[in-house]
C-alpha cells in the first residue's frame, strides 16, 4: 500500500477473492477489486500497521486476523485520517505453492 505497486497487490488475489472494506461493501470481482485500489491509490497516501496476527491453518488454506492501525492522508483535501480496527484474511495456496487472498476483511473502531 506505502509503494503503492497495485499490480503486485492486485496479483495477490485469486479470481474470485471478495474484498470486504470497514463499511461492510463487498468487492467481489478482479475489476472491482482493481477499481477499488485505483481510486483509493488516486486520492490516499496510506501508512498501515498490522499488530500480531492469529493464524490457523486449514489444509490449503489459512487465516489471518488480528488489529491494524493505519494513517491515511488525502491527496486533494491535506486531510490525514487516523484508523483502526480488525482484518480477517483468507489465503489459500494452489498448484504453484503461491499463497493467493481468497477473502479480505476490513473492520474499523469507532
């Protein structure tokens, strides 16, 4: 997110992985998941933090969850935001040994 290497990131997901934000919308296709991080990386500087995480491994796949904390700042506005929350990750890894998102989910504390 810091670098902002969206193809990297975007390459991390497998084709049907459903991203969660902290509102509770769902973005569950490759484009909407790009269109998502396309406007987020058009207007935000992200500064993100993940505290330890939980994992629990399930065969081929795995979870992860556990608390971030993150600083955005707008682009346009010079708005900085301070975050937190909760991430619940699904991974799974397939014939290649790569580890591919199948799930993400954002939270974020009030």
């Amino acid at each position: 997110m810091h670098d902002k290497q969206e193809e990297a990131i975007l390459s991390s997901y497998t084709r049907n992985a459903v991203f969660i934000d902290p509102s509770g919308k769902r973005f569950s296709s490759p484009i909407a998941i790009r269109k998502l991080y396309d406007q987020v990386f058009d207007n935000l500087d992200s500064d993100l933090h993940f505290g330890p995480p939980e994992v629990r491994r399930h065969g081929s796949a795995f979870r992860a969850s556990g608390t971030y904390t993150e600083t955005l700042g707008n682009h346009k506005t010079g708005a900085v935001q301070q975050i937190h929350g909760t991430y619940d990750f699904t991974l799974w890894t397939y014939y290649d040994g790569h580890w591919s998102f199948s799930r993400m989910k954002w939270t974020m504390a009030n």
